[in-house]
C-alpha cells in the first residue's frame, strides 16, 4: 500500500532528476559521433532486486525500463566493495539485459553504511567491439564468437582501483580502443554524479524513506499501468509479420502473435515464431516478462494514455510474455545478435497491430519498420589500422497517427536516435562527401492523416578499401501498412552509383567493398497512412503537393485533389474526382498491407504457417532451423506447380524431409 503520495512524488522526481542529470554528464563528456551526437547511450537506477526504478524520459535511449538486470547482479557474488565498478556486454551471461555486444554496460552498487541501496548503471553502444567486420555487427554472422569480444560481467574497479589487465585486454581487441575508452570514461562520470546525488538525497531525507520510496515508486507504475490496460477491452487479439532474411539467404521468417487481454495484463504468445537462425537476426530475449526489447510500443501507448506516469519498470510488471525455446525470439545460447534489432522493432509491430484491433482510435498505423545503422570504416593511412565511424542512423517516416500526421524522417518510437549534423559526419571522417540528405517525396502512405515521408542519404566515397554496413534493412518486400482506410508506405531501396550506366539496385546491405568514387543512395520508407485518404481537407493535400510532400499523381490516385501549379487547387474537379473514387472503390480495410502482402498472404495463408511451425515445434533446435526452411522450399515448389497444398498434408511433407534432409542432425 502506497502512504504518502506527495512524497512519493517528490521521491520519484528527485529520482527522474538524478537520471537525467546522469544522462547530460554522460552525454557531454562523451567522445565519439554516435554517442554525442546520435545519443545511443542509457542512464538509469536500479533496485537491489534488478527493477529499473528511475529512467530518463529525455535523454539518450528512452525505452531502457523493461531491461532485466537481476542476473548481472545475481554474477557480481556477494564480495562487492565500495569503489567497485562492474562491467559486460555479454546477452548470454545476464540473461537479456545486454542484447548484442556493441551494448557496453557499466553499473556501480552505491553503498550507505556497508548496506547496498541502489546500484547506477550506465550503457553505450560502442561503434566497434572487435569480431569479423568493422562495426563488429553483419546480418551474415552465424555464431556471437564472430562478433566481437565478450565481456561477461566482472569488475573494470576494484575498490577505486582500475584493472588495467583487463582494461588493456578489452581494448586492444577493438578497432576503435581509444575512442571506447572516451566513451567509458563518460560512462564513469555519469555513475560519480548518480553516487554523489543519491548520497545528497540520502543525507536529506534519510535511508529509509530512500528505500521505502524505491519500493512505493514501483508500485505506483505498476499500479497505474494497469489501469490504463484495463481500459482495453478483453479478449484475444492476434497479428503477425515477417522478418525480410532475404540478406542472408534465409527469406521470410514469421513472427506469429497472439495477445491475450485480460484482468489488466497482457500476456504476449509467440508460439508459431521462426526458429532461431544461423544469422544475426536473433533477439535474446531469455522469455522474460516485460523485456525491454519486446515492449517498447505499448510503453509507449501507455504513456500516451497516462502522461503523467512513474517512468520505471513497475509499468512493464503487468506484460508477460510466453516464447518457445530455439526461436527468433527467444534463441539458444550462442547465437548471433547483432542485428537484433530488426528483429525486436518488427515485434514492436506486431504488438501494435494486434493492440490496435482493441483500440482501434488510440494506436497509429505501421511506421518504416527500419532502424538500420550506416557505418563505414576505412584504413588509417597515417597512424595504421582501422578508423570507423557511423554515417546516419537510417529511420524512416513513422506512421499516421488518430489526430496527426505521421512524423517525417524519424519514427515515434525511436525519436530518441538522433540524426547527425552532415558536417560532423565529414569531420570525424574526411573520406566520405556527403552528396544529398534530405526527405524523400511522396513516400508516405496516404490516409485523413498522412503517414511520415522515408529519407534519402547519397555519399561518395573517397578512400580505398572502404567498408559499408548497414544493419537492421527492413521493410524492402512488405511496405509499412495503411490503418482504419489509410494506404501503405513505400519500400526502402539502396542503388550503387546511381544516375549513371553502372547503377544498380543493391536491396538490403550487409558488407558492402567500396572504392574511390563509387555513391550510394539510400531511400527510407514512409510509414502508413491512417484514416480514409479522402477525408483529409483538400487544401492540406495541396499544400503537401506544394511543399513536396505527396506528388500530384497521389494526390489525384488516392486523396481525389486536383490542382495546377500555376492556378492552384481546383475545388470543382476536387469534388467530382472524390465522388468518383467513392463510387468505385471498395470498402476501406482495418489494415491496408499492400499488394506485395496481400499477395503472399494469398499465396501462404495463415493456417499454412500454423502448419508448419506445428510440424517443427518438438524438433532438436538444428533440425528444427534445416527442416523448417526446407518445408517452405518444398511447399514454394508445390505451389509454383500449381498445386494446392491442404495444411493436414504439412506433417506428412515434414516427415519425408527429416528422412531425407533431416538425417544430418541425428
């Protein structure tokens, strides 16, 4: 039971004041881009039990409250000193709460009297940990042992005194090792200011109340939290989507939802999710209730609902989650990480797309689904070896929201990933002349609120031996889709040399070899549009087409507007082009995925997939991955021969293939 709420308030706002002054320190004495400029880091406080109890709400990464910290704690032992600094990047070893290495994490337990009350933790994501690639991250890596060096967690201070065994070892290991120290020496001041500021509020209102108020501040997230879920009717609401694995060879891998709403929780079933993968595409999320890297979208939807709300990890309490062992999702031990990301934003998807069947007026349609990371590395011809530097974070448009329209060149649930200013980009590395950075016209879905336009980056290379990754490519088969009568986005692309002879469309990059002038151009997706194009005010539309927005010929196809440049809008033909779309279209749909989608879904109906990952679900986890791509290689072969494939006959063609294909994993 929760006392004094205007104590509880002062608490939980000196605490939200501690985290946010860590987040500055952090941020204005880090040393490279992607830190100070793109904002990849985290600061936040955690309870004894591993609860995240205060996370910024302005500063650096925004969704670090589900994050499960007990198991990093559980390997510290019981011999933890004052002065002791702790550090890892290992997903493995604590359990989901590091999910690739390029995640460094470093916490220290901050003591009152020998007696552990809080612990500060800090985390950045460092441009290079080592592995096969500079970047350390390509969707092609099968196994965590070729991305980078692993950290599990163990002391970088003991008692006040650095180990610079270690520290050495963790370095060299690295292509970028002084610019990764800069980054964790920022890392150190921020948890100093957290110490110092937790003793300050100790001093003044004494350790009791400290503790009882980590406690009361917890609860109180979770108690508001499920009162905005029990407004949700109950029910079981499912949805899925598809990982685009065509970069890796893998094609499309289901992640499959079902969405139990009920007494104010929400229980989150996988089941029928793709295997794990011999690719980087994995999600570590060790099944855990409320894991950061799961429920993202509805902290958000939850915070839009209760803005006032205790920013901390009591409000992930009521989201629990079921997820079969081996899968894309939920992957043994071992597997590759890097490019997780993809992954978890697609499940983001999915959730809100199942939510959104429950609360139709408060969720926005599809966003660009894809948060990938261009990084280029290049020789060091003066001092030697490696010099690596992120380009752009490149973030699509998000999608059309019930009152507004979608946001252009970023995403909502990523507005914490900053972009980064052009002329930092050439500073920090000469060798790369940045050609075009702008939005990327009429790549929003149409809708009454317009979905955000994608972006396009272009740069020249201007070095030899230049390399290129760009992970978590997303969302270039499936576009993001329309909601409530809204049109899908566009697709992503990425041309080589473009405007020229030799240009060619590239699709999903994983390492990519430039040389001396070659460009790339790459182009975001537009999220999808909400509500019906039609009732958008024509003189919106219009000014969208002036400003560069939406193309005339969408305005015309999908919003019925007409207008001439010189002459302006046409009121009249407006109104007979949007009686004549009425006339002839057909009835809006609650989800508009595209005729990619719609084609596929035509082709493999749901019950098929259903089939498949039944035929597989009791299978060892490497037979599992081989026969699961070999049912759809079989059933794709069927199905271009125009036969037609009953989901009964799955177990049979399953069989057939362990006898043949299977017998490699016996």
């Amino acid at each position: 039971m929760i006392g004094d709420k205007i104590a509880l308030e002062i608490m939980g706002n000196r605490f939200q004041a501690i985290v946010d002054e860590m987040a500055q320190t952090l941020f204005r004495t880090a040393y490279t881009v992607f830190i100070k400029e793109t904002q990849d880091y985290g600061t936040v406080l955690v309870s004894p039990d591993g609860e995240v109890f205060a996370a910024s709400r302005r500063y650096g990464v925004l969704m670090m409250l589900g994050m499960p910290m007990d198991q990093a704690i559980r390997e510290m032992g019981s011999d933890v000193r004052e002065g002791d600094i702790f550090i890892t990047n290992d997903p493995d070893s604590t359990g989901g709460m590091c999910t690739h290495l390029n995640d460094v994490y470093l916490w220290a337990p901050l003591f009152h009297e020998g007696e552990i009350i809080c612990y500060a933790w800090t985390f950045v994501h460092m441009s290079d940990v080592g592995g096969r690639v500079s970047g350390s991250i390509a969707p092609s890596s099968t196994e965590i042992y070729q991305e980078g060096i692993r950290v599990p967690p163990q002391r970088l201070y003991r008692a006040g005194q650095l180990d610079e065994t270690f520290l050495n070892l963790f370095l060299s290991n690295t292509r970028t090792g002084d610019q990764n120290w800069g980054d964790m020496k920022a890392c150190l001041a921020a948890l100093a200011t957290g110490g110092n500021r937790m003793a300050e509020m100790i001093a003044r209102f004494g350790v009791a109340k400290i503790k009882s108020g980590i406690v009361d501040i917890l609860n109180y997230a979770e108690a508001q939290a499920r009162r905005v879920i029990a407004t949700v009717p109950d029910g079981v609401y499912r949805h899925s989507d598809f990982i685009e694995a065509d970069v890796v060879g893998l094609g499309l891998l289901r992640i499959n939802l079902t969405l139990t709403v009920r007494g104010g929780e929400f229980l989150m079933d996988f089941t029928g999710t793709a295997p794990q993968v011999r690719a980087a595409l994995n999600l570590p999320s060790f099944s855990r209730d409320g894991h950061w890297m799961l429920i993202t979208g509805v902290v958000n939807w939850i915070c839009t609902q209760e803005p006032g709300i205790a920013y901390n990890a009591g409000m992930v309490r009521p989201m629990k989650v079921k997820i079969p062992e081996a899968t894309l999702i939920n992957p043994d031990r071992g597997a590759a990480y890097g490019a997780r990301y993809a992954t978890s934003h697609k499940v983001c998807d999915v959730i809100i797309g199942a939510l959104s069947q429950a609360v139709p007026d408060q969720l926005p349609a599809t966003d660009s689904g894809q948060a990938a990371i261009l990084l280029a590395a290049v020789p060091d011809l003066e001092a030697g070896g490696t010099r690596v530097s992120v380009i752009q974070p490149m973030v699509g448009g998000s999608g059309g929201r019930p009152v507004a329209d979608g946001v252009d060149g970023t995403m909502v649930i990523l507005n914490f990933l900053k972009n980064v200013p052009t002329e930092m980009i050439e500073r920090d590395m000469p060798e790369i002349l940045i050609r075009h950075y702008g939005l990327r016209e009429d790549s929003g879905g149409a809708g009454r609120y317009r979905g955000g336009n994608g972006k396009i980056v272009e740069f020249e290379s201007h070095a030899p031996f230049m390399t290129v990754t760009c992970r978590n490519m997303e969302r270039y088969t499936f576009r993001p889709a329309g909601r409530l009568g809204g049109k899908p986005g566009t697709t992503g692309y990425t041309l080589l040399n473009p405007d020229t002879d030799s240009q060619r469309e590239i699709g999903k990059i994983d390492i990519l070899e430039l040389t001396p002038g070659d460009v790339l151009r790459i182009g975001t997706q537009g999220g999808g549009g909400y509500g019906d194009p039609l009732e958008r005010p024509a003189e919106t539309v219009w000014n969208d087409v002036v400003d560069g927005f939406v193309s005339p010929e969408t305005a015309h196809e999908h919003y019925g507007v007409v207008g001439e440049p010189q002459s302006g809008l046409d009121v009249a033909a407006t109104t007979r082009r949007r009686e004549e779309i009425r006339r002839t279209r057909g009835a809006l749909r609650a989800f508009d995925f595209g005729p990619e989608r719609d084609a596929y879904d035509a082709r493999w109906p749901a019950a098929l997939h259903d089939a498949v990952s039944a035929a597989i679900r009791d299978m060892p986890r490497v037979q599992k991955q081989i026969i699961h791509a070999a049912l759809y290689r079989e059933i794709d072969r069927r199905l271009d021969r125009g036969e037609a494939v009953d989901p009964k006959v799955v177990p049979e063609i399953a069989a057939d293939l362990v006898a043949t294909e299977g017998r490699l994993t016996q």
